[in-house]
C-alpha cells in the first residue's frame, strides 16, 4: 500500500515479502529455502595453463552486420512483401529485395510505400519476370540506321569493309549482316530521294 507523499518507486507491498519485484530476476539470497541453489562446475584446467582441457580460450568476436531473418507475430498485410525477406542488419529491421537484394527500411512507422516505389522500378524484378518490352532486331532499320550515320559524320563508305567495324557491329548485334560498301551506297541515294520528294 502506498502513501500519499510516495511517488510510487517501489513503496508497494508484494507477495514476496514486501519488496517490488516488477522486473527483476530473484537474486539467490531471495530464493526459497527449500530448493537446492545451482552451484557452477569448476572448469578443469589444462596443465600448461590454456583453459578448459588443453584448448584455446581465445575471444570469438561475432560481426554486428550480420543478417537474420526476423519472425514476426504478425502478418505482413501488404501484397508488396511477396517481393521483399525482412532482415535484421546490424540491430535494426530492413526489407530485402528479393530480387536484387537491395536493403531498405523495415521499420513500421516508415509504412510500405518507398517499398512499392522500389518494386516498381527494380530492373532485376522486371527482367526476371519479363515485364520489359522485349527488343526485336530489324535488319531495314539498323541499314537505314547505318547510311544516316555515313552521312552524317562523313565517313567513307569503306568504313563497312573495315574489319574493326564488322567485328563491332557482330558483338553489338550478331544478326546484323553487314553490307557492302556499294550496298550502303544505294541505301544513301534511297534515303536522299524520299527526303527531297517530301
């Protein structure tokens, strides 16, 4: 029971003989009588002196920055953690990205939403489930492409004869056939006369 001038800090009475016993583990001294106290084992030492039986007694040094998966008591409502493992990194809650195992922050009051953010513009994700639109080689357009470059930095029309260029343009593009210079030469004269008939 507590007074009117207490303010609370441990002034109440318990069961346990009148001291508060909130958050505190029993001491031994406070232990009942009638159960046996643990005693520690004695650590056999080695007879050069190294510790317990012979070994080492070095210090194992554990890194903070270790991931642990996090249980949760409760469920993830958002659809968006179908694309994220939350994380423990170094004492603080992330939400790793599936996909590209970037971290971001798994902390509640920080919401859901950098997450969606996140999902929405995560190459990985997108070139994994194939939500990119894919490309489709045209051997017209790259040609067209390749005569407007010719005239437009005035290269030589050689310059497709060259084995340099044809060894760039087959790592670039391997279905890309490469034309001759005479070839290149008609395609110009087509691209002119279309421009001019505009």
């Amino acid at each position: 029971m507590s007074t009117p001038g207490d303010s609370g800090s441990g002034a109440r009475l318990s069961a346990d003989g009148g001291r508060g016993s909130s958050s505190r583990a029993p001491t031994p001294s406070s232990a009942p009588s009638d159960v046996p106290a643990l005693e520690a084992a004695p650590t056999p030492t080695g007879t050069d002196g190294q510790g317990p039986q012979g070994t080492d007694t070095d210090v194992i040094e554990i890194d903070d920055d270790v991931k642990v998966r996090v249980g949760s008591k409760r469920r993830l409502k958002s659809d968006v953690w179908n694309d994220f493992d939350k994380i423990e990194v170094g004492g603080i809650q992330k939400a790793e990205c599936k996909w590209c195992k970037k971290h971001l922050s798994a902390v509640g009051r920080n919401g859901t939403s950098h997450l969606c953010n996140h999902v929405g513009s995560c190459d990985a994700r997108q070139c994994r489930k194939g939500l990119k639109q894919k490309y489709v080689f045209d051997q017209g357009v790259a040609r067209k492409e390749l005569a407007l470059m010719i005239c437009v930095h005035e290269y030589p029309l050689s310059i497709v004869d060259h084995v340099g260029f044809r060894r760039f343009c087959a790592a670039l593009q391997p279905l890309f056939k490469v034309v001759s210079r005479n070839t290149i030469r008609k395609d110009i004269l087509d691209c002119i006369k279309c421009k001019s008939s505009l």
